[in-house]
C-alpha cells in the first residue's frame, strides 16, 4: 500500500536531514469553509510552522444550495442544521451518500447547477476563494507560512475541461 501524504512528506524532509511532524487534519468531503473552521478551532491549537491545504477543485462546492426539508420557517431547527453541516464529521461523512440519492432523482436539476458553482461568477467559488483568504490570514496572525497544493481533479470529465486558470490565478493571489 501506498503511504498517505503526511508519511511520504516527513519521508522527505528526513531524506534531507530534518526532523518534522506532519498531522493530517483533511477531512474527507469537507469544503474550503469548512477546512477554514478546522484550522480554526483545532489545528491552529497545535502551533503549526506551515499550513499545507491539498486543494481540489471541488473544494468550492457549498454546504448546500438548497433549504432542504426545513424552510426559512424553521428558525432555531435551520440555525441547528446550519451548524451541524459546519461541525459534524458524521454530517461529511453521509453528506456525499444522500447527495448522490438526492442526484438521481433529479438528475437533470444537478447536472445544470453543479458545473456553475466552479466558475468565477459562482457562488461555491466565490466563498472558497474568501476561505482561502481566511486561512492564509489565520496562519500568518499565528506565525505559520500557507502552502496551497493544487491537486487535478480527473473522475468525471465529461469533454469539457474545467477553467484551470481560475484555480491558478487564485493559488498566485493568495499564496504568493
């Protein structure tokens, strides 16, 4: 078996003669907000020197663009659901299972949505860039440096390639 990401890292840095510790706090199916909010509430605690964030394409698909079963009438039930989507690792967990439920019963519904959400007028992409804003901010107020790894994301091309320069130009923003 392969060794996960933070293994083959601290393999490298000791090639080189120096000894690091490499905590993995990526979270399966988490968007950019919410990595934002994991450094904010538990990894900054650990003093980092360097913020590595392994970002995918996908990281700018929002929480949720739909109200769901509970409307705007819901008051403290939708502030509730709002905060488990952003806290609970059982909610990242099943999220990805119910969307997919959710998906095929109306297919033609997210196959016009979901593309749209990664241009640069969408806005999953306008939050993730606000995301990635915030976490180099938070890593610089703590005296950690913030490095954007930028992974390709292959399954389910269809023909049509994503605008890799929108991912570009905001890793050169930020990160520079």
């Amino acid at each position: 078996a392969e060794a996960a990401f933070p293994d083959q890292l601290e393999s490298l840095f000791a090639a080189e003669g120096k000894s690091v510790e490499v905590l993995n706090a990526g979270v399966r199916g988490y968007n950019t907000l919410q990595e934002y909010l994991l450094l904010k509430e538990v990894g900054i605690k650990y003093h980092p020197d360097l913020v590595i964030l392994a970002y995918v394409s996908n990281d700018a698909e929002p929480l949720s663009r739909q109200s769901g079963l509970l409307g705007k009438q819901g008051g403290f039930l939708v502030d509730f659901k709002n905060f488990i989507k952003e806290h609970s690792y059982l909610y990242a967990f099943f999220r990805k299972k119910l969307e997919v439920m959710r998906h095929r019963v109306t297919p033609h519904e997210f196959a016009e949505t979901y593309d749209d959400q990664f241009t640069s007028r969408g806005e999953g992409w306008k939050a993730s860039v606000r995301a990635l804003g915030d976490i180099k901010s938070l890593a610089a107020e703590n005296g950690a440096r913030f490095l954007m790894a930028v992974l390709p994301r292959l399954e389910g091309l269809r023909g049509e390639a994503l605008d890799v320069s929108l991912v570009i130009s905001v890793r050169h923003r930020l990160v520079a």
